[in-house]
C-alpha cells in the first residue's frame, strides 16, 4: 500500500493456539485512505486514534462479506487477531452476534490506554501479559485438534473427516460454530481458502489452488467475498482491496 505502514508480531509459544498476530497499521498522511477489507477468518481486537476521531477500543467479529472503509488521516491502529479458539477461552464471550460487526468496547480494555500505542514492541508485551492472565486452562481436546486441523489445510478439509478425527458430530460441530461465532464451520472453512488464495490472486495466478469444485465456483467464491473477479483483485487499483492478514510489512 503507498499511504500506510504496516509491522506485524508474532505471539509467544504458549499464546500460539489463540493469537494468530499482533499488527499494527499507520497512515501518517493529510488524506485518508479508502479501503475495501476482504475476511480473513480473524477476529480482531483494536486499539485506535487518529486526528479526527479520539481514541476508542473496538472487537470485530467474524467477517462474511467484504466492508467499505478507510483509514483515517494521522491514524494509528495496535492490533491483535485472535484464532477462533481464543473467544471461549480468551475473551470468554460469544462473538456470534458480531458476524459483519463491530463493538466498541471501554476505553481502557486491558488497562491499554492511548499512550501506549506509541510503542507497538510495548504495546505487544503489555497485551501478552494481560492475556496469559486471562487465559482458561483446560482447553477441549477436541476443539483444540479441530481448529488444528481447520487451520493447517486452510480450510481444505470436510466436516465429516474433522467429525471422524476429534469424535464429535457434525451436528455438535455446527452448533458449536453457529453459538460461538454465527455461522457454520463449513462457511468458515470456505473463508479460510478464500484467504488462501487472495495472495496467489494478486500474484497473476487465477486460478484455484485451494480445492475448489472449479473454476466457476472458484470465481463465484472470490466475488463472494470481495465483491470483484479474480482478475479485478490483481489489478488491486489504487491498493483498494486489502486482507490485513496478508499486507506487507512497510
């Protein structure tokens, strides 16, 4: 992107399995930047203040469909995105409710307050210590192997053969999924390859890699969930389409 800067962290081992990353995003401009954000199959929590909007805290749920924004002029975002595991036993809440939403959470969340978003290595140890507090023993075996394997194929992978693996039903299973981040783990999934393909898409390679029935349905599934073809998502002008989980850092 040529407005913005962007440096990403990784968690600490015994974080690994609920923090996927800690980001941080500035554009240090007069003008704003306007964005179409593609999901990623995160969910994130934000940290946030610019010139024009004071500092606010904000948990985003899952996406399901691209959403129109911006980023604001002399704006600083501190960020982490969680692994679906996190929301039970992390953030201990539901996030069904949060599908294609937003909430604004209190301004001093995690003790986090606008002077720490000036050091974003300060910034990633103070949240890890909050989070190692918080953290719930005893994760569910059986949650813990699904999402190992929902994250290791990327998606790739059926509702049968995960039941088959952790013994669970398929039913169970998308009970669990629609309770906790409201929709089904097979829609998940479908988000997960399409996050797969975003950078093999803007690379020139256009067509699928991540199990598709074809190419139909592989360019059916991208507008989907960017709103555009293949072909429009790698000419990307004016950097508009963006998947922070994929952004260079700069």
């Amino acid at each position: 992107m040529n407005v913005v800067a962007y440096k990403v962290h990784k968690p600490i081992p015994e974080l690994a399995d609920f923090v996927e990353s800690f980001w941080m995003l500035a554009n240090p401009f007069d003008e704003e930047k306007e964005v179409v954000v593609v999901p990623d199959g995160r969910i994130d929590l934000c940290f946030s203040i610019s010139a024009t909007e004071p500092y606010h805290v904000m948990l985003a749920g899952l996406d399901s469909e691209p959403a129109c924004s911006s980023i604001a002029p002399h704006s600083v975002m501190f960020a982490i995105s969680f692994n679906l595991l996190a929301v039970e036993y992390l953030l201990d809440n539901s996030v069904s409710s949060l599908l294609n939403e937003r909430l604004v959470l209190p301004d001093n969340f995690w003790g986090i307050a606008a002077n720490d978003l000036t050091d974003f290595d300060a910034f990633c140890t103070k949240a890890t210590l909050k989070m190692l507090k918080a953290l719930k023993p005893d994760v569910d075996s059986r949650k813990r192997k699904l999402f190992e394997m929902v994250y290791s194929t990327m998606g790739a992978v059926t509702i049968q053969e995960i039941s088959d693996t952790v013994h669970w039903s398929s039913r169970q299973i998308n009970r669990y999924f629609s309770q906790q981040f409201g929709l089904p783990l097979k829609t998940y999934c479908t988000i997960l390859r399409f996050r797969a393909s975003f950078p093999q898409i803007t690379h020139g390679k256009l067509f699928p890699e991540q199990n598709f029935a074809d190419q139909a349905h592989f360019i059916r599934e991208v507008k989907k969930y960017s709103g555009a073809t293949p072909k429009e998502l790698k000419q990307n002008k004016n950097d508009r389409f963006i998947q922070f989980s994929v952004l260079k850092q700069k």
